[in-house]
C-alpha cells in the first residue's frame, strides 16, 4: 500500500486552543485520527510528523524519498519564508499538496505569497481540517490513477 507523509509545521501542535476563530477546535490529534479512518478507506497508508523546527520538516521530506509515495504538507508560517523547505520539496521530486486549515488568500498580504505553492501539485486552503482529507484524496488519484 502506498504511504504518504502528512507533514504539519510550527504552531499547528496547538491547533484544538489556538486562535480558534481562525482555525477551529479540531486538535492536531482529532486531525491525525480522521486521517487515518479516511487513509484506510482511500487504500493508502499514513505517517506523521510534526515540527516546530525548519531543519527538522526538512530532514523529515528528504527522509520522505526513501519511505513515502507522496507529501501533504501544512507548513505553517514557514510557507510564507521558507525557501529551504520549497527547495527540499523540490529536490525530493514526490508529488506534494499543500493544505492550510485557513483561507491564506483571504487574509493578511504576507499570507498570500506561498513558497510552497510553485513545487506543490495543487493547494487546498479554507476548508478546516477537511482539507487534509481532501489532501488526501488529490494525492491518492495521483499516486494511483484510477
Ligand atoms: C496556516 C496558515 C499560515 O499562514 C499560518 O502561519 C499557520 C497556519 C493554516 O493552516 O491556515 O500557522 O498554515
């Protein structure tokens, strides 16, 4: 079975407490479980990690290419600044979706610039946490075309 990383960036360990008028009540936890119980019934498999640190989300998408078939990947604020994540992604050459629990594009101007977007496949924002199964479901068509 194909196995997808599901990688979350700074901050996103306190989803469930943080700024719950932009991002929900859902906690990262709530979040992981609802990918799995979706990954089970889309054929695919699931990991994930979390990190508050740049170095550590781009080791773990280097480490992707042994292991997995594919990213999604919620970056946090490093979407907005990271050009080493954007050249990992690159680098890697797995086919990545980018996910944001808010309407990036619907906030603050910085918000709008994504370094992630030009080595992603797609981008879903604005969806809460349905937008990791969605996520999921983009990545599963592509890593196995029906
Ligand atoms: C976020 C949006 C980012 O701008 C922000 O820095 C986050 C969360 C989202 O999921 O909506 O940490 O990626």
């Amino acid at each position: 079975m194909a196995s997808v990383l599901v990688l979350n960036g700074p901050n996103l360990n306190l989803l469930g407490t943080r700024q719950p008028d932009v991002y929900g009540t859902t906690t990262l936890r709530d979040i992981e479980d609802m990918c799995r119980v979706h990954a089970s019934k889309i054929g695919i498999d699931v990991v994930f990690v979390q990190s508050n640190y740049e170095g550590a989300l781009i080791e773990a998408v280097h480490e992707a290419r042994e292991t997995h078939a594919g990213i999604v990947i919620n970056a946090g604020a490093y979407t907005h600044t990271s050009i080493a994540l954007m050249d990992a992604i690159a680098s890697v050459e797995l086919p990545t979706v980018e996910i944001h629990l808010s309407n990036i594009h619907a906030r603050e101007p910085f918000r709008h610039v994504s370094y992630i977007a030009p080595v992603a496949i797609g981008q879903i924002c604005g969806f809460g946490a349905h937008g990791y199964m969605m996520a999921l479901d983009a990545l599963a068509l592509r890593i196995n075309p029906k």
